[in-house]
C-alpha cells in the first residue's frame, strides 16, 4: 500500500492561502487543511508546532511578496508611501490574510525586509537614533491597521455593501437635527468608510509622515542649539 505523500512546507502554505480566500482565521483550522491535502494533522505539524505559527507563516509570505513588488527610490518619504503602497496592494488581493496580519503579526523574512525598509527611510528623514524605534512602532501600527481595515471591507460581498450603504444612509440623511445637529448639518457631505479608501489611505499616511518631517526638523533644531551652546566663548561677554 503506497503511504500518503509528504508535502512540503511551501505547498502547505500554498494550500493554506488558498483555503483562506473564503475561510478567515476563525474558521481556518489545521484539521481542515490536513483534509484539503488528503493527510492528517500530525502530518502538517511537523512542519508547524501550531495553527498561530502556520498562520504566521502565510501572512509573512504576502509580506514578501508586497516586498518583491518594492523598488526604493526617491526620498524617504517616497520610499515608506510606495512600501505601504506594494504592502497594502499584495494584501488586497487575499483580504482575508491581512486580518491574520493584523491578529498574529509576522517574524519571517517577510517581516524582516519590511521593518529594514522602515528603519533605513527613517533614518534617511534625519531622526536621531534614539528615537527612530518609536516612530517605527507608530508608523507600523497604524499600516497594519489601515491594511486590515480596508481588507476587511474588501471581504463584503455586493449585497453585504449595498445593505451597509442604505444603512448608513437612513442613519445619516434621516439623523433628527435637534438631537444630532452636526450631523444633520453635513449629512450629504459625510462618507461611509468604504468610499475612496485609497485617497483616504494616503491622506492619513501622509498627515503622519508630515508628523515625522517636523519631528527631525525639530531634532536638527535642538542638535544645532546644543552644538552652539557647547563652543567656546558663547554666553561670554
């Protein structure tokens, strides 16, 4: 009797990719994929000690994939924009693989050339060493959670859209202007969140680079006046 085929680790990836088109992290289970290769669990955790690292590992390969779509050019500013860009554009073509991002995070080489690519533009715009890692963490948290957000809504089918629109259309056009009268008051200006998210993504991008723009402007500044409070002669007549 012929034993069942071993399957490598990049085919259970591939497999598990596949199964996440139309399971999200909740439904995905190491079971159900074992049955999808025609094998058994055991099988598959030789290669992964549990469903949170096998899902790890998926996330992580459509980080390398956003990162074989990267080239960085121009400035510093331009090089963290196209990464969020090519990160943002590789999960939206699997949706349901940025909410494992966002949930599980990733630590593979995916991960790795992303926070390098970070690091190295920050460093670029002129922060001091010291503070270049919290930046990082901020600039990180919130490109997870702009992915993650519009993956998700992504993952609405057009009847889940169109019901979500009229909803917020009756919530908005129908508020009652004495008790919500901003609202009242720029009801047909307001946007659903699904609207532009493109244009929204970038603006939001954008505000928080400016923030990193003033904050080595303002690092530069108090270096030059610490450099001039140091010569001698200064503060003697």
């Amino acid at each position: 009797m012929a034993g069942r085929r071993r399957w490598s680790t990049e085919e259970i990836l591939d497999a598990a990719a596949e199964l996440l088109r139309t399971d999200d992290a909740d439904a995905f289970s190491v079971r159900k994929l074992a049955a999808v290769l025609g094998t058994d669990s055991s099988s598959l955790y030789r290669h992964f000690r549990s469903k949170t690292e096998l899902l790890r590992a998926v996330a992580d390969r459509t980080l390398l994939t956003a990162m074989e779509g990267h080239r960085p050019e121009g400035d510093w500013r331009d090089r963290l924009t196209a990464l969020a860009l090519c990160v943002r554009d590789a999960f939206a073509r699997q949706p349901q693989l940025a909410a494992v991002w966002g949930r599980y995070a990733s630590s593979g080489a995916g991960s790795r050339l992303i926070m390098e690519e970070v690091l190295q533009a920050l460093r670029a715009a002129g922060l001091p060493d010291e503070e270049i890692p919290a930046h990082y963490h901020r600039l990180a948290v919130l490109l997870v959670a702009l992915v993650s957000s519009d993956a998700g809504i992504a993952t609405l089918t057009p009847e889940e859209r169109e019901q979500g629109l009229e909803l917020f259309r009756v919530a908005v056009l129908g508020a009652d202007p004495e008790r919500f009268p901003a609202l009242a008051h720029f009801a047909r200006e307001v946007h659903p969140l699904s609207a532009d998210r493109r244009t929204a993504f970038e603006a939001i991008l954008a505000a928080h680079l400016d923030r990193i723009e003033a904050a080595a402007a303002q690092g530069r500044l108090d270096g030059g006046r610490s450099r001039c409070a140091e010569m001698p002669g200064r503060g003697h007549s």
